[in-house]
C-alpha cells in the first residue's frame, strides 16, 4: 500500500504525541529524590561521570556535555571502556550519573561494583527500582514504564526523550542552584556566534592592536585628514586638553567641512560632539544592537572618559559578531 504524505504527517504527529504524553508523565512522577539528586551532585567537587550504552549512551554524551558547559563538571564515560582500564576516571569526590531504561544493562555490572567498593555514589536513571540499576543505585531518578513510540514497540523514543528531557531537568536545577550567570556561560562558549554575542567590549579590544585614531580638539584641518586616513577606521576621535573624550569626526563629518562656507578650521569646528560610546563591560550583542539601531558606522570605547578603543561595523562582520 502506497503511503501518502498525509500519512506521513499523521506517523510524526502521533510519535509526538505519544512522546509528549511520555514527557508528561515524567514530570508527575517526581518527587524528592530530584533534589536529592541534585544535593549528592553538589556535595562531591569532583567530576559528573555520565555513563549509559547504546541510545542511552549518546543521551548519556548530551548530558556530560550540557552540564560541563554550564558550571558542573562532567564528561562521559562508556561502560564497556570503563571495564578495559576507565575505571581509573572514577575517582573519590566524583558522582555517576548511570543511565538504562530497562536498568539490566549487563555493561554497567563494572561499573556499578566498583562504585560501591571506592564508595563512589551513583545516580540511577531507570524505570525499574528493582533492576540491577534500581537496586545498586544510591539515588533513584525513576523513569515511567511507557510505550515507545515505535510502531513495533522497540527503538527507544519515548525512552530516550524521557532521559534526555531528565538530563536538561538535572542541569538547570544545578544552574540554578549554584548560580551560574549569563557571564559564567559566556566564558565557556567564545567560540561561534552564540559565544561572541556574550563577548565584552573589553574582549574584542583585546584581541586587536590597531593604534586609536585621536586628534586633540585644536588640531588642524589637515591633520583630521591625515588621522582619518591613517587610522583606516573612516573616523577619528577628538580629545580635550587632559586627554578626554569630546565626540567624533566620521568622514560624513569631513565632507560637510569641506562645503562651501563651512567653518573648518579646528577639529572642535568640525566634530559631532560625543557620539555613541561604550565601556569595556557591556556586551558586545548590546554594542551591535545600539549601532544597528542608530544607524551608525563606528563608536569610541571609554575608560575614565578617555577613548582607549574604536568600534567600527565593519570589523564587528568580518569577525563574525554580525
């Protein structure tokens, strides 16, 4: 029989369904044991050893990794690497975080009884309590016994959807408990666009060299040309007698002084007074969405009002902050 695409739909919609009714009674199965959980994490400063195999295991990566990179320290581990040599990994002041639907994954047998002989506490993910997992675990994170969404009742769906969903549960509560910031996060992701929209103005002008282009407030005509030419940022800034900042000559500020009549004969006569500024702590997303929004080309960096950077909409894209 020819399936449609209708079919289709109607195969994903109920695959959703029946993981959403899944994730459901996930949640109404909590109770104490998360905090506690949660408390057993806390209280050991050594590392989140996340272990599972198969589907579990790939979950199991996830995990490990959304912790480690959000404040508590984790990394996974496989069960049956564990028994070649791994096991060295789990050391005193660490937490395992064991995952298997069924709970009787033979695989995690190592693991489970050398945890107990070093005293190392484990953190079940499971539906049976009276598995091998449920029984050998210190705390139990219970998982419904529900059906997969697979037609035949058999590739773990609403199983893993269930562990990885109680995985996401078991990192925010632990952000939430030790307070980790949007800086925190930010320091543990510089890289792609996600990382560099968390930079500071402090960190994009450290990695840059470029001399400031400055002339003070008397300087003449020809040396503003000169600066904005040399300082290639189409732009130079104009400083006061004790070296603070007064505004800015951009090159549309240059081609007015050159019209007819217009009074060009110092810096002062010629600057836009201020202009958009920023300071080394604010965010970068905050520095592009003010100049995206003001429709503005450049903007001077202060610090204790003196201009110790220049900010310039080209090199934010070339960099990839746009």
């Amino acid at each position: 029989m020819t399936k449609t695409a209708e079919d289709d739909l109607a195969i994903a919609r109920e695959v959703l369904s029946i993981e959403r009714e899944a994730l459901a009674a996930l949640s109404a199965s909590l109770d104490e044991r998360f905090s506690a959980a949660i408390d057993l994490i806390l209280a050991n400063p050594g590392y989140v050893i996340v272990a599972g195999v198969g589907k579990s295991g790939h979950i199991g990566q996830k995990i490990a990794a959304s912790l480690a990179s959000t404040g508590t320290p984790a990394f996974f581990l496989h069960p049956t690497e564990a028994s070649h040599g791994d096991l060295g990994m789990v050391v005193p002041g660490s937490v395992v975080v064991a995952i298997s639907y069924s709970g009787e994954s033979s695989e995690l047998i190592d693991l489970l009884r050398y945890c107990r002989g070093a005293q190392i506490p484990v953190i079940g993910m499971t539906r049976s309590e009276t598995s091998r997992l449920g029984r050998g675990c210190d705390v139990l994170l219970p998982m419904p016994a529900f059906q997969e969404a697979c037609p035949n009742g058999l590739a773990p769906t609403s199983s893993t959807t269930m562990s990885l969903a109680l995985g996401d549960a078991l990192t925010v509560a632990l952000i939430a408990r030790r307070g980790f910031s949007r800086e925190d996060f930010g320091s543990r992701h510089p890289g792609g666009k996600l990382g560099k929209s968390l930079h500071t103005v402090a960190d994009y002008l450290a990695e840059r060299s470029d001399p400031v282009p400055l002339v003070a407030a008397s300087a003449p005509f020809e040396d503003v040309v000169q600066a904005i030419a040399e300082g290639r940022q189409g732009c130079v800034g104009v400083t006061g007698a004790a070296g603070e900042y007064l505004g800015i000559i951009t090159d549309g500020d240059l081609r007015r002084a050159m019209a007819p009549g217009a009074a060009r004969e110092t810096a002062a006569d010629m600057m836009t007074p201020g202009g958009a500024t920023f300071l080394g702590h604010e965010k970068i997303a905050l520095v592009v969405d003010a100049m995206t929004r003001l429709r503005i080309s450049n903007g001077y960096v202060l610090e204790d009002a003196r201009p110790v950077g220049v900010i310039h909409i080209k090199d934010l894209l070339a960099e990839g902050y746009l």
